[in-house]
C-alpha cells in the first residue's frame, strides 16, 4: 500500500512547488517623492458629485490622496454631463471619481481601476479605447468609487480633469467618444463578449478606418463585417447596427487618422499581450486540472 501512495505524495509535493507563491524581500529605501511636472501643473482629483463626505475620504483613500498630496480637486456634475454630452442628463446621479496626471507626448494611457469591484460595467481597455477617441492621449488616470456603479461618469470627469489641466477637447468627440463606451458595454454585457475582445474588436475596426479612410457608411459597414468575421464574433442584427452606427460616427470626426493609426497600432498590442497572458493562463490550470483528474482516476482504481 506505502509503494501505492507513494505516487499521490510525490504528485502533493510537486504541485505544492508549483503554486506556492515566491517570496521576495526589498531592502528598505526612502520613500520615493513624486514629481510634478510643471509644464500641466499637479495631478487633478475629480469627484462624483453625489459623494457624502464619507464616501469622498473613501474615494480619496483608494486614490492614495493625502493631506500631504500636491493635488487639485474639483467635482463633477450634471451639468458637466450635458456640456461634454449631446444626451447628457443634468440630474444624474454621479459616483465614480479620477485622478489624471497628463503626461508629455508620446508617453501614452495608462489606466487603473483602483476600485475593480465597484466599476462593474466598464473595463481599463474600454476607457482607454474611448479616451482615444475623445482626443485624450498621453495620462495617467486612476479611477475609484466608493460602492458598485457602472463607472461611465469618471469618463465625463476625466474630460472636465484634462481641461482644467489645459488641455482641450472637441465636444463632438467626447460625445462620441461616451458613446462608444456604451457600445463597448453593451457588448459585453448584452452580447455576452470578454470585455478584452471587445476593446480588441473596436481598436481593430478603428484602426482600419484610420488606415482604408472610407468616405461612406457602406463602406464602414463591410469593414465592421470583416472584422466581426475575423474575431469569430455573431451579433445581433441590432448589436451589429449599433457598432456600424458608431464606427461611421468615427468616420466623420475631425482626427488626424495616420496618427491616430499608429496610436491604435500600440493600444491594439497591449490587449493582444494581455489576451494572450489570459489564454495561457487558462491552458496552465486546464492542465493541472486534467492531471488531478487522471490522478484521481488512479486512486480510485488502486482502492477499488
């Protein structure tokens, strides 16, 4: 019996290699002090406009705000929502907060959801994606709220953020930047698609028109068909109308579509890392999975 078990023991040992968690340990330095960049001023804090007071120190918890902090604090409102939004409504309750820290050109968007459990509709892909279009390109934002939300109304924020930090945007883009976000969720939620696949389908189509420059709905139509074909997506004809809507929307802004291409080139290589650190992932526990169930098959046939 000690020589039949012996293989179970040796498989524990070998598996408790495997997922036990390396440990390392840093050399205390001096806490290191952030710089401000005196060319967009200090980093902007904006807050939901519906936040108790207590709900705010949990948002500036999150942000890692401090009495300390070298910050400039502003909030958002409803009337916010109906400057930056053709359908914007002023007596929206708004929850989700950011920070934004502008960057110099050429550095790109790096965004992080501090409080991932109550941004529960939108992804750092989707917020990236629609910042694009809005015209927002070189930052850095942290996005928190202080219970679950959907998380839209930092993107109005971030607008309001990023002029006060001198920074301008096209109203007809943030309107269809915002709706592109919808479309993105919508997606994802309704249709049932990884929020990664949804933001790598939408930055693929973009790039295309960046780059094919069609001057009719028609022809942004058979490009949003190709790539549905391409990414082995089926929509509903509804979903499908609702993403050619938006993408002709695009079309039609006033960007500057070879720079925005290679803008997209970058952002597209990012989600394909993180889609594909995803797939291997899932085949490294799809086969530890099938190795204990083929060792528990074995047990039970010794005991049988």
């Amino acid at each position: 019996m000690k020589k039949l078990l012996m293989p179970f023991i040796a498989a524990i040992l070998v598996f408790g290699v495997m997922i036990t968690p390396s440990i390392t340990y840093a050399a205390v330095t001096d806490t290191k002090v952030e710089v401000v960049n005196e060319k967009f001023g200090a980093p902007i804090i904006v807050y939901g406009g519906n936040l108790t007071d207590d709900q705010k120190s949990s948002v500036k918890k999150s942000l890692q705000v401090t009495d300390a902090s070298d910050i400039q604090e502003i909030v958002v409102t409803g009337d916010d929502l109906v400057k930056y939004l053709t359908d914007g409504d002023a007596s929206a309750r708004l929850f989700s907060s950011a920070k934004i820290t502008r960057k110099d050109a050429g550095e790109g968007l790096v965004i992080n959801i501090v409080t991932p459990d109550n941004i529960t509709e939108v992804s750092s892909d989707m917020y990236a994606n629609a910042m694009l279009t809005a015209g927002i390109e070189d930052a850095v934002v942290d996005i928190a709220a202080p219970k679950p939300v959907t998380g839209h109304s930092a993107l109005v924020g971030i607008y309001k953020a990023y002029e006060v930090a001198g920074g301008e945007l096209d109203p007809e883009r943030t309107d269809v930047a915002n709706d592109e976000l919808s479309v993105a969720t919508t997606l994802s939620e309704k249709a049932g698609i990884d929020d990664a696949k949804v933001s790598e389908l939408l930055t693929e189509i973009k790039t295309q028109i960046a780059e094919q420059n069609p001057v009719s709905r028609e022809e942004v139509e058979k490009i949003v068909s190709e790539q549905l074909a391409n990414f082995k997506i089926e929509l509903s004809e509804e979903d499908r109308q609702l993403l050619v809507d938006l993408m002709d929307r695009i079309r039609q802004l006033d960007i500057d579509f070879s720079k925005w291409s290679d803008q997209l080139n970058d952002f597209s290589k990012t989600i394909e890392d993180k889609l594909s650190g995803i797939v291997e992932n899932e085949g490294f526990w799809e086969s530890v999975k099938s190795f204990f169930n083929n060792l528990i098959d074995s047990i039970r046939s010794i005991f049988s």
